[in-house]
C-alpha cells in the first residue's frame, strides 16, 4: 500500500515526465484486460467472464515475448487499484491508495513494469476519475472518499440518479453512470486528493503514460490539472461519436480515443457502407482537432462488441487494422484480435487469452507483426496523412513514400483496379507491396495501376 502525500497539491508540480506526447507518436499500443491476459502458474481456467478468471500481472511478465513478437512497444493494462466486490475489470475503486490482490501485490507490479522498461515496452496504465466503485449511498468503505460530501448529489438527475441523456452535460457530468457513485471534482478535498495521487501512481511505479476512463463525465476545467499532475501523455476516453464535441477536450488532454473516426471504420469496413466517409471525416478531424498524431486510433476494444461477430470476412478486418496501424494517431490494437477474437457484447468480448495457448502463428498474428514491423521501419508517424484517392470501394493515402490502399469489398470483391496518378513519386518509380514483395507496379507516365484481389490492403513502398 502506499499514502497521499501530507501537502497534496504541492506533490502535483513534482510529477514525472515519463514520456512526453511527442515520444508516444512513434509507439504501438496492446490493449489487454489484466484479467483475462494470463495467469501466474500457466493454468488455463475457465469461467465465467461476468467475475474474476484469474490473470494476474505476472502473467503478463511471462508472455511479453508474445506481445513483443507482434512488433508493440507499448501495452495498456487494466486500472491496478483495489475494487468493490467483482471489479475484474478495474473500474470500481474502493481503495485508491491500494492495488488489486487479485491481480498481485506490489511487487509484482513494479516487477513486470521493469520488465517492460528492460524490453524497451512503455506502460500505460487505465485511471478513473469519475466515480467509485458500487456501494450505492454507503460511502465507508470507500478510501479516502468515505463521506458523502466527496461526491455529488442527486439533485436534477433523472430517476435512479442515473446519466440517461449524455448530450445533457449537466446530467453527464453530475449523475451517475451505470449506477456507480460520482465524484464532486469542485470540492477541494476530492481535487487535491486525486491530484496528489495520479503523480504519486506515476512515480511509485514508473508508468509511461495513461489512459483515463469516462472524461465527460467530469467537468471539463479539472482536467488541466490532473494532465499536469500525470507528467506524461495522457489519452481520454470520449465516447462519443460527434467530433466536434470529442475534440474539444482534446483542449484538456493531450489525447482522445478517436471515437468517431471507430465509428466511421466500422461503418466502412464492417457493414461495407461507402468510403468516402474516411474522406469526409478526415475533413472534419482537420478542422476540429489540435493533433491527429496524438488520438489513440482502434476498431475494437473492451466497450465495443468485436470486429469479427458482426462481419465474418477477415479481408475487410485486415483493411480496418491496416487503416488503424497506419494513419496519423496511436495506434491501439486489443488483444485477441491476432487471434480472430469475435465475442459480442461485454463481458463476452473479453475473452480469456490464455485459451489460445499465446499461439504465435496464426494469420493475423504476422499479419499485424507486418504491419507494425513496417511502420516503425519508414517511421510512417514521421509523415502527414494525405489522401490519394477515395471512391466508394477504393480508399488509399501516402505517409511520406509510403502508399496504403484499402477496399471495402470483401474477400468475394474479385479483382478492383484504379489509376492513380495523384502521388509523390517521379517517373520510373517502383512500388512494391510488403505483404507480398513481388507485387510491383511502375510509376509510367505520371500514373500507375493499383489492384486489389479478393478485398486484400495493400501497402507500397519504393524499391
């Protein structure tokens, strides 16, 4: 267990700064559930996935060569501090001064964070801000918020005291979620206390970065404060659809969850709809966000019913990974989908890893291997984002000399072919694909020849 410091705010100014956003530009995060990764001995429990099944932080020290064979150099790992009863996920403190037994003791902790740090693996860890754990109006338990005065009444709220319209941000930021009791961030002590403890979290254990759970559920002017007690890139979770309200906390943070862009790539890519949207939303980004190179892009994640259970064709999934992976964000990539995961709606979606026996070989295994291995290789986040072409079925982009084209088709596409001849390359200019590196085309002309079999992405670079 470690304490508060005695002068709380004074502690904030003396954060760390683990890694700077500019830094984290370059890394490839794995989203994994600490519970559901693997467990300390190597069992293989099953369970039900509603309660604990027993991954611990260990576990994850012992298959880091799983995750570091993918070509990620960043993990995002569950909230680490004590839960009410059933928290397997990490989202209902009770003790913020405390990390979770079920999922080790300190020394764990700090133990697997080193074991990142010695293979060059940055740490991200999952905060929350907003609310506690669920113990209704019984505020005792609750350390140190164990009074009723720490959070906000129900005063204006909607039956049950609970958010039922989040474009209602006087509801959002005063209700409850889903029933869990709301931190009144104006009161002094609440402020200070959560101030004081994200900068000691971050020095105790070295974390590289976070990721911070329902933001606008909080209102807007604390988030400066807890940004600068953190020390470090720090990405929220909006989750929200609308860019022009997402954006504005990006104000607040250095980065956000790009919510809207998911929500665009699943329109696209899992029911097919035209890809002109990318185009469109593009536009929207541009005009909206401070830094598209520091929103944390993903097609899946522990909210979200997975790719694969609505739309079964792993050409269209390998599109939407290749967009994520390779446009101007972080990209974010939850675990199982190397695996061809496809559980629908939490707690199905967080499935349990160790089920698969950390099978290295499987196709989208290498193929995300590929990817990665590739943009750290060109330091594609180096480079804007400028779009090439788009049309319903055809969409492609450069990052510096590297050409990516993606199709919405599917794997029963056929062949799809297109004429580009908006790019940066001159004359004489061969393109190869590196899925398949005898894939060339010649740039004749000023122009050249894309084509797409069977739904596949392509990414060119120059030879």
């Amino acid at each position: 267990m470690w304490w508060p410091g005695v002068v709380a705010l004074a502690l904030v100014s003396l954060a760390v700064a683990s890694h700077t956003p500019d830094e984290w530009k370059s890394r490839s995060i794995y989203q994994l559930l600490t519970d559901r990764f693997a467990t300390a001995d190597g069992s293989t429990p099953g369970c039900s996935l509603s309660g604990y099944c027993g991954g611990k932080w260990s576990g994850i020290t012992k298959h880091l060569d799983y995750i570091k064979g993918m070509g990620f150099d960043a993990i995002w790992i569950s909230p680490v501090v004590k839960n009410t009863e059933g928290g397997y996920h990490g989202y209902w403190m009770q003790d913020m001064y405390a990390v979770n037994p079920y999922f080790g003791d300190e020394k764990e902790l700090k133990d697997l964070i080193k074991a990142c740090h010695d293979q060059d693996v940055w740490v991200m860890v999952d905060v929350v801000a907003n609310h506690v754990g669920q113990v209704g109006y019984d505020y005792s338990s609750i350390n140190p918020f164990n009074s009723s005065v720490y959070y906000h009444d129900c005063n204006g709220c909607p039956s049950n005291c609970e958010i039922k319209d989040y474009t209602d941000e006087p509801q959002t930021e005063h209700c409850r979620t889903a029933g869990l009791p709301d931190l009144n961030q104006s009161d002094t002590f609440v402020s200070s206390q959560l101030n004081s403890w994200i900068s000691e979290l971050m020095t105790t254990y070295d974390f590289d970065g976070v990721r911070i759970d329902t933001v606008p559920e909080v209102s807007k002017d604390f988030w400066p404060l807890f940004q600068n007690a953190i020390g470090a890139y720090a990405v929220g979770e909006v989750y929200d659809s609308r860019v022009s309200f997402v954006s504005g906390y990006q104000g607040c943070l250095d980065g956000v969850l790009s919510y809207p862009m998911f929500y665009t790539l699943r329109d696209v890519f899992q029911k097919t709809e035209s890809m002109y949207a990318i185009q469109s939303q593009i536009e929207a980004y541009k005009s909206s966000f401070k830094d598209l190179d520091l929103l944390g892009n993903f097609i899946d994640n522990h909210d979200q019913w997975r790719f694969l259970c609505k739309q079964c064709d792993t050409q269209l999934y390998k599109n939407a990974i290749v967009y994520t992976l390779m446009a101007q964000g972080i990209p974010i990539i939850y675990y199982g989908t190397e695996q061809g995961f496809n559980g629908g709606k939490d707690p199905a979606n967080r499935e349990l890893l160790w089920s698969t026996g950390f099978n290295n070989q499987t196709d989208l295994y290498s193929y995300i291997r590929n990817v990665i291995n590739f943009r750290k290789q060109v330091e594609a986040w180096a480079y804007p984002q400028v779009q090439r072409y788009a049309d319903n079925h055809f969409y492609a982009f450069t990052r510096g000399d590297t050409f990516v084209a993606l199709t919405n088709g599917g794997y029963g596409q056929g062949s799809l072919t297109r004429t580009i001849t908006y790019h940066p390359y001159s004359n004489g200019t061969k393109l190869c694909d590196i899925f398949w590196p005898n894939d060339c085309v010649a740039v004749t002309n000023g122009k050249f020849d894309v084509t797409l079999l069977h739904g596949e992405a392509k990414i060119f670079t120059p030879k």
